[in-house]
C-alpha cells in the first residue's frame, strides 16, 4: 500500500498536507500521533469511505479514490477494520456478528458458516461466548470479537482503530499479542492507529509519527526511540511538556487575568 | 425456532390487516350494494330536489325499493331530472304513481317516496313518473310562515 | 453580527438543502429495496417490530376513540331525534379522518422514534460505517428493510385502528345506548362508499401518511448527530416533523379528495 501527497480538508481545517505513507505486505505498520491529529480519517480514506482532496492512495495496486461502488466494496471484502468501539451490531449475539460478512459475501451453508465462526472465535479465546448480546461483553472482549468479526473473511489487511484505547492492562495485553499472532498465522498485512505508544512500540515493525497534518518521523521502533528529535523524544517517552505544548493556544495569561480584573 | 416465532406473530398480524380491510368494506362500506343495480330506470322531473343526493333511497310504504341513481337539470326546462333505480321484483307499479321528496326526521337525509296510483299498466324500463312534488324547502317554508305572521299582525298593530 | 435578514437566509438554505438531501437518501431507499426481493426474512424481524409491536397501543386506541365517537355522537344526534345516523357519524369521522391521522401519529411516537434512535445509534456506534467496511450497504440491510416494513404496516395498522374504532362505536351506541342495531349498520353502509370515503381515506391517505413517517424518522436517525444529544434531538424531531407533515397532508389531502373548492 502506497500514499503519496495525501492532502485532506475538513472545512478551513487541513488534516493532511501531502502525506507519504508505505506500508509494507506482511507486516504490522503503525501510525502514531496525538489524538486528534486525524488518524481515524486517515483508515477512513485508506478504506475508501470518504476521498482526499488531493493525491494518490492505493492498495494492492488499486487506487482507493478512484474506484466505483462495486470495485470499492470487492476491495473492502479483502479488508477488515476494528473500530475504536468495536462496532458489534447490538441486535445480534457474539456468533452471528461473527458470521455476519459471511452470510453477505458467501453463500456456505450454514454448517460452514457454524464450524468458521467456531474457528475465529477459538482464534481470539471466546469460543465460549458465542451465545452472549454485545451488551453482555466487557470492552476488552468486545474488541476480541469485533477483531474475529474482521477477520472472518479471510482479508489480506486489516486496519486497526485505536484498539488499545480505554483497556485494562490484561486486555491490553491479550490484544497486542493476538494482533502479532494473527498478522504472523494469517500474514495479513495490518495497520495499527493509536497514541498508546508503549504497547504499539512492542508489536509494530515500523512506525509513523503523525503530527499536525504531517508526517513528523518515521522508521522502526527502535530506531525512534533513539531519534534526536524533541518532538519525538516528547511522543515516545509521554513528557508532558515540550515542543507539543500542554497549553491550548490562548492569550498571555497575565493580560488574560488582568483584563477580567478591570472589567 | 426463535423465527418461526416471529414469523407466526408477523403473520397474523398481517392477516389481522386484511381482515380489517375486509369487514371495512364488506359489513361498513356500500360494497354490498354495488353491483346490485339490476332494477329497471325510471325518470322524474321536479321543480326542486331540496337536498336529494344520489344514493338516496326510494321508498314505497316505508319500504325501501330502489335508489336514486341520476340527478341532472334539464337544460331547456331547468327542472331537475332524477333517474331511479327500480329493483326488478318491484315491477308492478302502476304507471300514474306520484313520486315526493320527503324527509326523513326533522333535518334528516332526504329521499322519494312513491305513491302508488290506478292504473292497469305499470311502469317500465325508461319510463318517467308525471306526478312528483317537490322537496320542502325549509327557508321557503320559514319565509312564507313570516310573511303570514306579518300580514295577519300589520292591521292589529295600528291603532 | 448578523442581521435578522441574513439569519433567515441562512435558515432557508438550510431547511432548503435538508430537504435536498432527504430526497436523495428517499431515492437511494428506494433504489436499495430490490436487495429485499432476495432477503425476505430481513422484512419479517423489521414487520414485527413496527407492525406487531405497534398493535396494542393501535386497538386500545381504536377502541376509546370510537367509544367516545359514539357517546358525542350520540349526545348530539340524541336531540334531532337521529340517532340511527350515529353509524354514520362515526364510520365516515374514522374512515376519512380520524382513523389514517390518528394511526400515523400514533406510528410516529410509538415506531417512528425507536426507528431513528435505532439508527442514529447505530451510526454513533460506528455500527453503519463498519458494515461499509464489510462491503454491506446499509442502506440495503438496514434501512431498506425498515422502511418497506414501516411502508407495509401503517395502512395495515389504519385498518385494523379503523374497523376497531367502529365497533368501539357499536358497543357504545347499540349495546349501551340502545341504538338500534340495524340502523346503525344500514345507515353506515348506506352513506360509507367503497372507494371515495374508504378508497381515499383508509387507503390513499394511509399509504402517503406510511411512506411520510417512515421516510421522515430513517431520515432523522440517519442525519443524527453521533452523540447522544444528537440522538435525543432527532428522535423528539421525528414525532415532531411527522406530526406536522401528516396533519399538513391531511389537509391537502382532504380538500383534494372530499373538498368543495
């Protein structure tokens, strides 16, 4: 998957200014940033849901923008994403979320369908679940299922939104370890949005550094972690202050106090 | 399991629908009396029809034989000229009966009344009846009712 | 600073394209229906929560209007000595008017707002945008349906509103007033027409009133705000709109159908 000079408006706001981005096959890739530096935009365009403003994205030698409904939805048969919420449909259980792409993309019967959905829900540790309502779940297993839900379809990348924001440890723990499994046993090819620096450091093999619209550093963990650059350093080792300030821009906040004092 | 439940409960809710639909226009609308119209036409002038509407009923004693099927208004005499229906069962009406806008109750709806008459041949299929009295005209009726009280009162009021 | 000109301004562009796009998501509605011709069974679990769950409130409803159709009619005619038109009275009332208005208002508080709080949570979930992501159209899986279902119900639930509010009427006016019976039925088949009184009102106005209520309440859902503010927002504007579209057709309908102008 290659991005080249990606730009991005939303209203007078740039989210992008000509972004580069390659994310190798086979491999885990993460973007990393503050929040609010347009991450999930960024899976939103990769994934054809909504267009830049300008340049080029394509995956699998397909260019994303470009594409017609038709093409667009076989390319995102061969993609899965999990959303930041884990996006299960509160109207079906653990089992039919997971059988949902299948019975609208293929039709296996359902003895199949029964023995794949069986398969992925063993791959992330809830085989036993199958029977519980979204709303039953804790918000680690929720993801576990929605991360089986992705995977169902066999895709050859899979796009990760956030997974590891809002997780107790242990959840986060189980997660990062089941994204390198199922990457290495399935050689999917994924891609991980997140601010949650240490656990995306330990599984990614390279990594973007997003900041105001920019690519700021990229390169392999550990390679970043020795960068000189302060901005990064402040990133990678949750500084609170430093080139990213803490502050919100605002006025000087002497005048500030002052002027509501002689008004 | 679970949709065969759903569907049982989907299905008589349907079928509930239809049924709704079905007693609206058997037992509430005029359903029943369409295409029961195979009574024989029969024309009457009359000076005025008041409030009579098609659909009207036509009686004889009480009886209700048929119904009006037609209002229109001669152009060249500017009566009103109202074709009844006749059920066909009915088929010895004499051929001199007088036909009246009545109405039924005070402010009732309107209807014919025939009166049967004498003579040995009856009605048939587009005949007329020659004898017909109009519909009372309730404001004619007060206006006359004043202008007697006003008469009768003028000359007693003067001293 | 803006004057009071350019807010109205601003408020009919607003309003002006609101409408623009709900007519463009009433076409994708439409253009995705053909997907039910192969999932049938999408239609039924949508039917029964529109249609079948809508149901008690429709016959209790039914049941008091034409109750208390009867008692003022009857408390009226009672004094020109007509009360075998009571029948009448309330069949053509429930037929023309009250029946599809009633339904349709009933239909909005009762399925129209859980039809858009239902979507526009789906949509702040994030539940729309991954089913795009799975190469689903939502609007084929999941409005599609509802809004067929909803477009199905509403007449149904007028009719079956109707005849109960009718036989609410008899079992005041005939069992508890002592109306005669035969009256009451004759009378109400001789003035109700097939067509013009229960072709135009039980038909016509219910199938406008379906398709304004339903595309009205997956419009408000789909244009919520993904917060639950906007949730909220949207779903006291659906019964809101709703309402005053149907009474707005009524009138437009009614002076169409049965108007002396």
């Amino acid at each position: 998957m290659t991005v080249r000079g990606l730009s991005f408006h939303r209203g007078e706001r740039a989210i992008f200014r000509e972004v580069d981005l390659d994310i190798p096959r086979g491999k885990v890739t993460a973007i990393m940033g503050p929040s609010g530096t347009g991450k999930t935009t960024l899976l939103r365009l990769l994934g054809g849901q909504i267009r830049p403003d300008a340049g080029l994205i394509e995956v699998d030698g397909l260019r994303v923008p470009e594409l017609g409904r038709l093409e667009l939805y076989q390319l995102r048969q061969r993609m899965g994403m999990l959303f930041q919420s884990g996006a299960l449909f509160t109207d079906l259980n653990v089992f039919d979320n997971v059988a949902f792409p299948l019975r609208e993309h293929t039709r296996l019967s359902e003895n199949l369908i029964h023995t794949l959905v069986l398969m992925k829900l063993e791959a992330v540790g809830l085989r036993g679940a199958r029977e519980l309502m979204p709303a039953e779940l804790s918000g680690g297993m929720a993801r576990r299922v929605a991360l089986a839900r992705a995977i169902a379809l066999d895709p050859m990348m899979v796009l990760y939104d956030e997974p590891f924001a809002g997780q107790d440890p242990i959840s986060m723990g189980v997660l990062t370890q089941l994204i390198r499994t199922l990457n290495d046993a399935l050689c999917l090819t994924s891609i991980i949005v997140s601010h949650d620096v240490k656990e995306t450091a330990a599984i990614a093999d390279y990594l973007y550094l997003l900041s105001d619209g920019q690519i700021v550093e990229h390169g392999t963990p550990a390679e970043l972690g020795r960068s000189p650059s302060p901005w990064v350093d402040q990133f990678m080792h949750a500084r609170p202050d430093g080139p990213m300030s803490f502050h919100y821009p605002a006025p000087a906040y002497e005048s500030e106090l002052l002027l509501r004092d002689a008004a | 399991m679970r949709q065969k439940h759903l569907e049982l409960l989907v299905g008589a809710f349907v079928a509930l629908g239809l049924a709704a639909f079905l007693l609206l226009a058997l037992k509430v609308s005029d359903i029943a009396h369409i295409g029961e119209d195979q009574g024989y036409r029969v024309t009457a002038r009359f000076e005025n029809i008041g409030g009579l509407k098609i659909r009207a009923p036509v009686t004889l004693g009480g009886v209700r034989i048929g119904r009006v099927v037609g209002i229109n208004l001669d152009p060249n005499t500017f009566e009103a000229l109202v074709t009844l229906s006749i059920e066909p069962q009915y088929d010895r009406l004499p051929s001199d009966s007088s036909a009246s806008i009545l109405t039924a109750g005070l402010l009732g709806e309107q209807y014919i009344g025939l009166e049967p008459g004498g003579m040995d041949d009856f009605l048939k299929n587009g005949g007329s009846l020659k004898l017909t009295q109009s519909a009372l005209v309730l404001e004619k009726l007060i206006g006359r009712m004043f202008t007697n009280a006003a008469q009768g009162e003028a000359p007693a009021k003067t001293p | 600073m803006t004057g009071p000109l350019e807010r109205l301004g601003r408020w009919a562009l607003e309003r002006l394209t609101a409408l623009g796009r709900a007519n463009l998501f009433l076409l994708r509605l439409l253009g995705a229906l053909g997907f039910l011709l192969r999932r049938p069974g999408l239609l039924v679990k949508q039917l029964y929560a529109v249609g079948v769950l809508s149901l008690p409130i429709i016959l209790v409803s039914g049941l008091f209007v034409g109750m208390v159709l009867g008692l003022q009619g009857y408390a009226n005619l009672v004094y020109f000595g007509a009360t075998s038109s009571l029948g009448t009275v309330v069949a053509l009332s429930l037929v023309r008017e009250l029946g599809p208005v009633l339904t349709a208002l009933l239909y909005a508080g009762r399925a129209g707002s859980a039809l858009t709080a239902e979507i526009g949570l789906m949509k702040a979930t994030e539940q729309l945008a991954s089913m795009q992501m799975m190469a689903v159209d939502p609007f084929a899986r999941v409005l599609a349906p509802r809004f067929l279902a909803g477009f199905v119900a509403v007449p149904l639930l007028t009719a079956i509103f109707t005849a109960v509010g009718i036989l609410g009427g008899y079992l005041v006016a005939v069992v508890q007033l002592g109306v005669d019976g035969g009256a009451f039925w004759a009378q109400m088949q001789a003035r109700v027409l097939l067509w013009e009184d229960i072709g135009n009102g039980v038909i016509v106005k219910s199938v406008v009133f379906a398709l304004l209520a339903n595309w009205i309440a997956l419009f408000e859902g789909y244009e919520a705000h993904p917060t639950s503010e906007g949730v909220s927002l949207a779903t006291t504007q659906t019964v809101v709109v709703t309402s005053l579209a149907v009474l707005g057709g009524d009138f437009l309908l009614t002076a169409l159908m049965f108007g002396v102008w």
